[in-house]
C-alpha cells in the first residue's frame, strides 16, 4: 500500500507538472460550469431576444393591439417587414420566423374560428424548429390576451353577437330545431351585455386567459433550485471524464517511455503499479470534486442538498470512472491513439449520458442508449443527492450502476494490459 | 551468482533466442555482444521477469524466477530506453525510485546525492530532466538503478547514443562498481565496449551464442592473425633472408617495407629485431571481436 501510495504521489506530481493536464482536468469543468450555469439560469424564463419579422397586412385596431403585445414580451425582438422581405430574412437564417397578419386577421370570432382560411401565418426556419414552436405559444398567448381586450368592449361583443347572429339565420344546412337553441343562447347574451352591471361584467371576462399553477414535485427543501445545482453534476462529471483520459493516457505515455517496464523490473507486482495508477485517478478526481464543491458552495452559493447521499453517489461516480480509466489505456499502444480513442469513448458517453445536452433534448430512441452510458448514472446519483431529494434506497440502483461498470471495466483493462504486455 | 540454461523464446515467426545457456559467478563482468536483433534485449528481459521464456530456466543469487518481486530486489537494471519521468527533476526522479526500493530517510538521502554525483548532475539536480542533454539523461538512467546498491547489474546498451563525456563517465562508473564486487551483465554492439570492460564474452547472433569466453581467448580461437607493417631505414637488398623470420609465405616485400600476417605477433617481431634491421616505422594491427565475430558469421558487427 506504501508504494501504491508512493507512485500516486509520484503521479499527481507529474500531473500537476503539465498545464495543459491541468486545464483539462480542473480549467475545463470550471468554464464548463459557468457556461451551462448560465443559460440553465435563464433556462426558466425560456430564450430572450428571439428575432422575428412582423408583417402587418391587416392594419386594423385588433391587429395593431396584437403587435404591440409581441412587442412588449422580453422573449421577442420585433422588425417590421413586407412579406417578400420577411420570409427572404428567414430563408437566410436572420430572423427565426416571419409572423404574416393577413387582411381580415382582426375580423373578430369570424376570423378567430375560420379554419378554412387562417388569417395568421408563420414561415420559421426549419433549424430552429424547437425556437419555432417557442414561438407559436407565445403567439397563442399574446391573441388570448388581445382578444381579452375585446371581450370586456361591450359594443364589440355586441357587433360580433350581431355578425354570428346573421350568418346562423342565413345558414341552409343548419337543422331549425338545434338553429332555435342557437339563436336562445345569442338572445340571453345579448340580454346580458345589455343588463349586465359593468364591475361584474369586467370581473367575469376581464384577466389572464391563460393562467394556471405550477406544482413542486420535489421533496421539501431548503430554498429554490440555483441554475448553478442543475450544472454541478454535469460539472463533475467532465472534471471526472478529463482527469480519467489524462490518467489512460499518462498509463500508456508510461509503457512507451520505458517508466513502466523500469517499475516492472523493481521489487513490486503489476498490480501495485495499476493499483497506484487508479489511486492517483482516485485521489485527482477526489481533488477535483472538493475544489468544484468549494467553489460553488463560496461562488455560486450552490446549497448542496444532501451530503450524506453526496458522499456515496461521488465516490462510486469516480471508482467507475478508475475502472474506465484501466480501460480506456488499453485501447492503443500509443498516447496519441489513445488520447483520441479515449476522448472520442468519453465524449459518446458524454452526449448520450446527458453531460452536454439535457437527454430531454433528445428523441425518445436516442436517450434509451442514455442507459449504457456511466455518464448518465454518474449525472443521475449525484442529482439525486444534490436537487432531486433522493432517498436513501432510491440511489442505491445508480451507485450499484455505477460500480459495476466500474468493477467491469477495471478487470477488462487489467487483462488486457497483461495481454498485451505479454 | 546468475545461471541461465536452456533459455528459448519466439515471437510470432521470430526466433529471438535459442538455447541459450550462461553462466555468470559472483564479480564478474559477461558481455553479451552482438549486432541489433541478437537477442541481447530479449535476455536481459527474460533475467529481470519482464518476459517469460518459452522454454528454459534463470536463476539470480540461487533464487527461481525472476518474475518474483523479492528476487528482483537484488537486481538493478539500466534499460536501453531512457526510462525517466521528464517533468521530474533529477533528484525527484532518484527520490521515487529510491522509495519504491525500500528507501526512506538519511539513507535515501545520501544514496540520492551519491548517485547525482556519479552522474555528474550534483549542480542540476533540481532541474527538470526534459532539460537535460541526452548525455546527461543516459547518466541518470544508470544511476537509478544503482540507487539500493544492487549486486547484480544488467546494463542494456546504456551508451547508446552518447557523447564521448558520457561515455567514458558510463565506463568508470560501471569500473568501479567491478571494482566493488558487484556481478555484471552487459549487453554490447561495440567491441571496444565489451573488449574494455568485460571479463568474458558471449557472441550472439540471431538468438544463438556462437562461443562463449575471455576476449583473450575468442581473439585467438576466432580473431585470426594480426597484421604487420614494419617499414626500414634501409632498402631490403636480400627479401629472402627475412623470410626465413616469418612464417607467412604470402608476405609482401617493397623497397623499404614488408606486410606479413602472423598468429604470434611479438614473437615475429622480436625475430625481425634480431636480423639487425633498423625499424624506422612498425604497424600492428593485431585481431579484435570485430574479427571474431566477422570470422564465426561472415558479417560484421555493425552490418
């Protein structure tokens, strides 16, 4: 044990030795950390300053109250263009999409509920579907909110219950029977618009049109979750990925100097030398961890949620990371293939395990290959313990994962590396 | 001290070694002497444990299988790659090898300023070895493995590529250690080398020991005749009557000069001193291992 203890030493020496080591092992989770810490921070109010193209061919009052509702959200950034214009904007790529109002668009229910001829087009880029369909709420929400308007106009309602009143008389293929139950409903409402007094009139229409409550499925807990708690497992987790390519490959630049073979002929078995290897992993992603830790709980005033799940949910993260590392050595018997191999197996576990992207970014069948990825378990046990409010027993299923990709892949790379020795 | 028998090993279609059986006893210097792809590496690997033989046995101080941790404590390797960490210093690097041997304390410490002395490296010890010439680096191999003061070196090439500084620094510090007792192996394609520093020699060639013995003794059962040139004051008016001091037939007779090969140099010459011609210059090349490995496989070392 002195001399596995010895050669980690000897291995954190080494490493801190070489810049480039340490900015991908401790530089790169930190800057990834405060990318991902900021926009997850702006992540609940949903993207700002989206650029669109506003078409205006209806000119009316609705239209006008419409526009200046758009305008007014912070998630928009208007221009005003002719047609031709806007969707050549789109085409290049400089707008997200062009909102085209057409004539008759503030004509009322008529133009509201006329499904054979809208009057509200979109042409959205089809790179930026998920932008696009950001929109397309945001436009529901700004008509509900303009025809709000409207509904608390007496006048207006009556002019509208007139129209709706004449097209149900003119109708042809309407049955009498069910056009009479029609035409009851329009007399009442046109009673009540007219009888109504005007507090109660405006307490019943007037208002949010769309409002509803969030509920908190998390546990109880202290305080909200910070943009930076979100980002810390992910954060961890390249530091974890950094340090377990520059240990595989720190292994291999060993076996080609000759250090390794020296080692061999010294009076100490292979399994020391791997044993201080992963030791020396151990210890660097152990110092990665603390440093993260500090740094967010002092900087970021990130609450750690529970430590006492923290604890098991980062150590078995980082034995299963060791054991990846005995593997990822063995993939080429040069640093080069090796550095590459390791950071491109890294980086595929890295996307499907959710370190780069959110999973639920990603289609349904992409994300079940999330399941053989560490990385996910990784990401999973530490959110349980930092904001998702595990329970004990719910983060023993993650952390069994995780040791047993380890365990796996620590035999897989010592047999290797004994093979290919031989 | 060390006894190899019947040693074979094969990569793939490669015979690296055949049936080769050495004898090492306690204090001496063997030279393993031959060109690139002999062997030599193969062997030295085989008697520190980092390659298992396919067939035969090694034995170190009486002790089985190298391959045994405790067994190799005793030994000391210079590989023939430099195998240093660079982003260490000289004295980190002696400081953890010294460790991983069992050193520790005031013994550590004085075997780590003793071993940069002997490399010459006491003013730069505390600079980074990816610094360092390559002479210098060499000389830094060696002395890690000199460090827990083994009895028994092997020395894989250590001079190769090395400025002539170096080189002669190699050579005394492998001196002393014989004179300290220690057992020796040293693998070699410069005859020089093994000529200088060997007390025997094994000549091996495509993984086959040819002969086996003191340099003395392989130049005169291999090295074949030396050559002389002995040139006169005066010009030779009677060739014939100098014949009858040589034993070469095919000497060559020139105004002043003659060219002769002999096996027995300094008998001829004494003999050429006493038919009362004054020498004005005399040339004797006598045989070398280049010879007697030329002679036993037809090529030479270097080819």
């Amino acid at each position: 044990m002195k001399k596995a203890l010895f050669l980690a030493a000897k291995d954190l020496r080494v490493l801190l030795s070489d810049k480039g080591n340490i900015f991908w092992v401790f530089g790169f989770p930190v800057l990834f950390a405060l990318f991902f810490g900021a926009i997850y921070s702006s992540a609940g109010k949903g993207p700002s300053g989206m650029k669109i193209a506003i078409v205006d061919e209806d000119k009316s009052d609705f239209s006008g109250s419409y526009v200046s509702r758009l305008e007014s959200d912070e998630a928009l950034s208007v221009v005003y263009l002719s047609r031709d214009e806007a969707v050549e904007q789109v085409r290049k790529g400089k707008v997200a999409a062009a909102v085209i109002l057409k004539e008759g668009f503030g004509g009322g229910f008529e133009a509201l509920f006329n499904n054979d001829e809208p009057r509200l087009e979109i042409a959205s880029d089809p790179s930026r579907r998920m932008e696009s369909g950001y929109l397309q709420g945001l436009l529901a929400k700004a008509q509900f909110e303009a025809l709000g308007d409207k509904f608390v106009d007496r006048e207006w309602m009556k002019g509208q219950i007139s129209l709706w009143r004449d097209d149900m008389e003119g109708a042809n293929d309407l049955d009498a029977e069910q056009a009479k139950l029609y035409l009851d409903f329009m007399d009442s409402f046109d009673t009540l618009l007219k009888d109504v007094n005007e507090d109660d009139f405006r307490a019943g229409f007037d208002g949010d049109m769309l409002n509803f409550a969030k509920l908190d499925v998390s546990r109880e807990r202290e305080g909200p979750i910070a943009p930076f708690q979100i980002t810390f497992p992910q954060v961890l987790l390249w530091g974890f990925m950094g340090c377990t390519a520059t240990f595989a490959i720190s292994i291999v630049k060993e076996r080609t100097s000759g250090t390794f073979a020296r080692l061999r002929v010294g009076p100490i078995g292979r399994a020391h030398i791997l044993g201080g290897k992963g030791l020396s992993c151990f210890f660097t992603c152990m110092l990665i961890m603390c440093i993260l830790s500090v740094g967010a709980i002092a900087i970021f005033k990130m609450p750690m949620g529970n430590w006492l799940l923290f604890i098991p949910a980062v150590l078995c993260t980082i034995l299963c990371f060791v054991g990846l590392m005995m593997l990822i050595c063995t993939l080429g018997r040069t640093e080069q293939s090796v550095g590459a191999a390791g950071w491109a197996m890294l980086m595929i576990m890295g996307m499907l395990g959710g370190a780069m992207m959110p999973l639920a970014f990603m289609p349904s069948w992409l994300r079940r290959f999330g399941h053989f990825s560490p990385v996910k378990w990784g990401i999973y046990a530490l959110e349980g313990a930092v904001w998702r409010n595990f329970a004990p027993t719910e983060i023993i299923g993650p952390c069994l994962v995780l040791l047993t990709i380890g365990l796996t892949s620590f035999l897989l790379g010592v047999a290797m590396l004994r093979r290919q020795d031989s | 001290m060390i006894k190899v028998e019947n040693l074979k090993k094969r990569f793939d279609n490669i015979v690296a070694l055949d049936d080769v059986s050495f004898e090492v006893k306690k204090g001496e210097t063997f030279g393993l002497l031959g060109p690139n792809g002999a062997g030599k590496t193969t062997a030295i690997n085989i008697l520190c444990g980092l390659t298992k033989p396919d067939q035969g046995t090694v034995s170190l101080d009486g002790k089985a299988d190298p391959t045994v941790p405790e067994v190799r404590l005793s030994l000391g390797v210079v590989p023939q790659t430099l195998a240093l960490y660079e982003e260490l210093s000289a004295q980190e690097n002696l400081r953890f090898f010294g460790r991983i041997y069992g050193l520790s304390g005031r013994k550590l410490k004085e075997r780590i300023s003793n071993c940069l002395e002997i490399a010459g490296l006491s003013q730069r010890s505390k600079e980074r070895v990816s610094k360092y010439s390559g002479g210098m680096k060499r000389r830094l191999n060696m002395v890690c493995s000199l460090l827990h003061e083994p009895p028994l070196l092997l020395l894989d090439e250590p001079t190769v590529g090395v400025d002539p500084q170096s080189r002669n620094l190699i050579f005394e510090t492998i001196e002393a250690m014989k004179k300290q007792g220690r057992t020796i192996i040293y693998t070699t394609h410069y005859m020089e080398e093994a000529q200088r520093l060997c007390d025997r020699v094994a000549i091996l060639d495509h993984g086959r020991i040819l002969d086996m013995d003191s340099v003395e003794n392989l130049i005169i059962k291999h090295g074949g005749p030396s050559h002389i040139e002995a040139e006169f004051e005066e010009k030779l008016s009677e060739p014939d009557k100098l014949k009858s001091f040589i034993e070469d037939k095919n000497a060559q007779f020139e105004e002043a000069k003659i060219r002769f090969k002999t096996s027995k140099p300094m008998e001829s010459l004494a003999m050429l001193n006493r038919s009362g011609m004054r020498f004005r210059t005399l040339k004797v090349q006598t045989a070398n291992l280049e010879d007697v490995f030329l002679n036993l496989t037809g090529r030479r070392l270097r080819d």
